[in-house]
C-alpha cells in the first residue's frame, strides 16, 4: 500500500484511504459536470484530491470519514501536490483495514497525558485557583482523551489537545525555575485553561474536526473558557473582582495577543506574556515537526506551513 508520505509527482498509486473531507462541486463547463473536492489521509499525512464526473450512484455512496480503496495519480497543481483520483471503492471487510489504522495520534498514550495533567492539577497550591481549574476541566475531561488541539494548523490530531498542554506545561515549569517572578500557580493554571473549551468549540471524531459547533462559531473557544471561570467562581463563592480570577480570566482573554488572532484583550501581566509564547513555540515547532514528519525524506522542503507565515522549512543535510 502506498502512504500520502511515500507520493511524489507522476506517481501512479492504489492504497486505502480515509476520505478526511468531501465536497460535491461543478466545474466551469458548459454543460457542467459534478466532481468530487477531497481530502485523501492516512496516518502519514494527508492531500487534495479531486474525483471528476462523478455519477448518482457515487453522490450516494460516499461521505466523509469513510474508509476508501484508491487508484490515481500525484501530480502537482500549483505548485502543490494533489491526487487525481481515476477510480475509487468502498472498503469491505475481505480488505483487512480498519478506521483507527488510517488516523494520526500523539506520539503519548491519552491515558498518560491525562494522567499528567491531573498531577500537574494536584501541584497547584492556592486553593481557589486549583478549585476553578478542576471546575473547568472537569467539563471536558472525558473529550480530552481524544480531542485535537485545532482543525488544521497544530496538533490537529487524535489526543492532540492534552499533548500540546503537555508540552506546554513542561516549557513552562523550566521558564517559572530560570524566571521566579512569575507565578507557578497562575502558570500551570494558564496553560490548563487557555485552550480548554477547545472541545466544545469543535466538531470532532477521532481526532478529525468536521466542522466547528454553534457555540464555537457565536463565541469561540476563548470567550467559553473566561466564562467557565466566572461559572467557577460563581459556584465556589469566590469574588468576581478578585485578582485570581482577573488573573486566570485575563491569561485565556490574551493568549493569542492580538485581536486579529482573536484576543480581545493583548498579555499585560508576566504569566500572560509568557503564556502567549509558551503557546506560540509549541505550536509552530509542532507544525515544523508534523511537516517534516508528513514530507518524504528525499525532499528537501517542506510544503509551506500557514501558521508560520506560509513559509516551507527547509531540511538540513546534517
């Protein structure tokens, strides 16, 4: 079977696939014809697909997040590689393949990135601040196990969530041990809740987000969370005005830094300031690890990454 990573340009395939996305379109022709916009994916990596002149009977037989058998040819297309898909079947049971072999996850298992994180929960110190973190955490404990971290630009993946807070909670011991200004509490709290209504704000299966909830497009994930913590504080009789909850409130309102990056409000405390890089390293080292991982080893470039600017990474020769 040939892996999304193995492609290269004029390569004439078949391999099974996971139909990651599905879109029915038309093309310019007069009259126009019907066509398949797809996402091909393994656990390699994924790519753009296009199916031409589909029929009725194909309408009705395939959909997202199906398994699918594929013959077809990588070639490039604007300078990015894609698949032209020549023919394509449902899996059956005679192919010996199943969903979770075609779905990327965190290199860590989910049940030790949970666990983790709960050690990490239980090292908080102040009481009020650990009583608002567990409140907000306990609402999506059980999606965290599985969850990505986002739809497309880092750890969009299985479990992908609780790795990136994993990491980020080990950059930010090492930072709160060479920087002992900053406050280990508010850190660690920082860092739990800045992404934690991330599950509420996605639609995801397996680690694959189809699309993003009611709540998510009305409010966003960083609204959800701010709010969670007023809930908390609300609940456990602590004062809204307090400096803790403005502290844990304004570590999610600023993360992102900017308003067009969908901070309401820019770091304007040293947690904030160091959340948003703490967040902002991990992120783009893990879409340079995931594009080097995902681009064959004979290439010297990766494809260009969105989130750093659109910008290839080169391999070094050393």
């Amino acid at each position: 079977m040939t892996m999304i990573k193995q492609l290269a340009p004029q390569d004439e395939f078949v391999g099974f696939y996971l139909l990651r996305e599905l879109t029915v379109k038309q093309t310019n022709g007069n009259p126009p014809k019907d066509y398949f916009d797809m996402v091909l994916g393994d656990s390699s990596g994924q790519l753009s697909a296009k199916f031409w002149d589909v029929s009725t009977a194909d309408k009705e037989t395939f959909f997202p997040m199906g398994l699918v058998k594929v013959r077809g040819l990588a070639h490039t297309y604007r300078e990015k590689l894609q698949i032209k898909v020549s023919k394509m079947r449902l899996v059956n049971e005679t192919d010996g393949v199943a969903l979770t072999d075609f779905i990327r996850s965190a290199p860590i298992r989910p049940v030790d990135l949970i666990h983790t994180i709960k050690n990490v929960m239980a090292s908080i110190k102040d009481p009020e601040i650990a009583t608002i973190v567990a409140f907000c955490v306990d609402k999506v404990e059980e999606k965290l196990m599985h969850y990505p971290a986002a739809k497309t630009h880092h750890h969009a993946y299985f479990a992908g969530l609780a790795y990136h807070i994993v990491r980020m909670l080990e950059i930010g011991d090492f930072l709160c041990k060479q920087r002992p200004f900053l406050n280990p509490d508010l850190m660690k709290a920082g860092i739990l809740l800045h992404d934690i209504a991330k599950p509420e704000e996605m639609i995801s299966q397996l680690g694959i987000v189809s699309d993003y909830s009611v709540q998510g497009k009305l409010i966003g994930h960083i609204s959800m969370a701010s709010n969670w913590i007023t809930e908390a504080a609300i609940r456990s009789n602590i004062a809204l005005d307090s400096e803790k909850v403005l502290g844990l409130q304004h570590l999610v309102l600023s993360h992102h830094n900017l308003g067009e990056w969908g901070s309401p409000v820019q770091p304007q405390t040293a947690e904030a300031v160091a959340l948003h890089h703490i967040d902002a390293m991990d992120a783009k080292l893990q879409m340079v690890e995931d594009a080097l991982d995902t681009t064959p080893e004979t290439d010297e470039w990766t494809p260009f990454i969105r989130g750093l600017e659109n910008k290839a990474v080169y391999r070094l020769k050393i």
